[in-house]
C-alpha cells in the first residue's frame, strides 16, 4: 500500500503546492481522495497513470478539491480507459457531476457510476473496506476511513513440518476455513496467524469535531487538514478550518500512530511554525509535501 500527495495547497494553490489530492495504491486499486485543479498534471510528474484510478472520494463541492475531474475524465477517456469509474461523494454529488457533464464537452465516454454516500460503510470489498461520517464545513463535508481488513498469513513451519502441499488446502486454511489432512482435522488457529490490517483516514476541511475524532479512532495514519497554525486559531474558526494543534488534539484523542498535515494556507512560506504547534501534542507529526509518498 502507498499513499502520494499530490496536492497539499488550501484554497490558492502555490509555486510548490497544488490543489488537494492524495492517491491511495492498493493491489489493483487506485483510490483518489479528492482531485483539485491540476490533478492529473501532478500524475504526470509522479509517474502514476491516470488509468490507475478506480475511484474517486469527493469530500464536498469547493472548486479546489473539485475542479480536476473534468480534465481527468477526458483524459482517461481519450487513453481507452476500460474499467468502471467509481465516484462517491456527499448529498448532491450526482446533480453536481450532471452539471459537469453538460457544461464541457465529453466527446468520448467511459463508464461511471456515481454513488451518493447515506451510511458510515459504504464500501465493502474481498480486502478492504471504506467509511465515511460528515464534517463541519461550509458546506456538506465528508471524511473518509480506508480499512484494511484482517488477513490470516500461513505459519510456514507448521505447515512444512505436516506436510501441508502447496494449492487449495492453504487458500482454505487463508480463508480461515478448517481442513482435514491424512485424517486430522487442521484448524486456522493452528495452521494460521492473523495480521491486523492497517487503517488510513482522511480528515478534509473542517473544524475541530467529534465526527473527525470518531473516524480516525486507531488509524495507523490520520492524514489530517491543517490549514492555519495555532496563532490563527480565530481565522480558522472562521473559515471553518482546523489548526495544526487542534489536528493534532484529534491524532492524540484517537489512538492513532502518525499524523500527517496537509491543506496548508498559502500564506506560509516554510511549515515549521504549523508542525511545530502540532509536535507539542503529538510528536509523531509530519508535514504533507506535494509528491511525498509514504509505503504501508
């Protein structure tokens, strides 16, 4: 698993910092959690296909985290893109994508499939699955949890030792099924160990809430808005946003094990003020860059 950046800029986008967008790599899976302006250029530059997207995660309807999906779109249809595009997205993301659709001009076509999220799990797929719970924007905001499920690895010495062959009985075993063998029953348990699977969650724009707090509950990364530091504490709570210290009580308050910052200001030439606010509260804190990428 690995997550780039490809865009850690706020509203206005700087010389170093593009619109949002995080690219989350999983086996097949090419997971895109927002896709502001200039997204697929920033594909471009980190060497990652447009044709790797399989879905898109909307988490609301302001124009930098919106406006690369239009371009993305055609590009991916002008390259012969032959999956199913999945884009999810809060309450009136389909009116929305309706209105993109007939404000440009989509000479060719894939196929898209546009889901409106109404439940915390809204996906649930063979290895992972994806949860969403509302924020507290301006408008209609989400935040997202990728979840990878549990996944049982085969103890290599006890299967050696019995004789287990390679083929069907080790892919019951995995699937946590019991098998029989020259006559003796084989549990899991004994034939398996299970390795917990890693969890990611996306805080977007949003002010200090206990939905945040709820969804980032023992992520392994809390990747996590941070637009002002703390000395702009009031400036934030106007425009809706978080500080880097208040991002900070969140990755503290929910057990989880790194955060990283993101959606910084463009009033901020070097980040070490906001990291520095966030590190008095939690130590295990980084500050986004754009094409930063981080292996699971």
């Amino acid at each position: 698993m690995q997550i780039t950046f490809l865009g850690t800029s706020a509203m206005v986008p700087t010389k170093e910092r593009n619109h949002s967008a995080v690219l989350v790599s999983y086996g097949t899976e090419g997971i895109l959690v927002d896709c502001g302006e200039g997204t697929q250029r920033q594909m471009k530059i980190a060497g990652i296909k447009p044709s790797k997207i399989t879905k898109i995660l909307i988490s609301h309807w302001h124009g930098d985290h919106v406006l690369g999906i239009p371009g993305l779109i055609q590009t991916l249809a002008k390259n012969g893109y032959e999956k199913t595009l999945e884009i999810y997205g809060p309450k009136g993301t389909t009116e929305r994508m309706n209105h993109l659709f007939k404000a440009f001009s989509f000479e060719d076509k894939i196929e898209i499939k546009i889901k409106e999220i109404t439940k915390k799990k809204f996906f649930d797929g063979n290895d992972f699955y994806l949860e969403a719970l509302p924020l507290e924007h301006s408008i209609e905001t989400l935040g997202f949890s990728f979840i990878e499920k549990d996944r049982r690895r085969i103890k290599a010495g006890f299967v050696t030792k019995i004789g287990i062959p390679e083929g069907p009985l080790l892919g019951k075993l995995q699937s946590g099924e019991s098998i029989t063998f020259k006559g003796k029953k084989i549990t899991p348990e004994q034939a398996t160990y299970l390795v917990k699977g890693k969890k990611i969650t996306f805080v977007s724009d949003t002010v200090y809430c206990n939905n945040a707090l709820e969804l980032a509950i023992d992520s392994d990364i809390l990747v996590c808005e941070a637009t002002y530091a703390d000395n702009l504490k009031e400036k934030a709570e106007e425009y809706r946003h978080m500080t880097s210290r208040q991002a900070a009580l969140i990755a503290n308050k929910s057990n989880s094990k790194k955060l990283i910052l993101t959606h910084f200001s463009q009033r901020y030439k070097t980040m070490q003020d906001v990291e520095d606010d966030a590190k008095d509260i939690f130590s295990n804190t980084i500050c986004a860059y754009d094409f930063m990428k981080l292996k699971i």
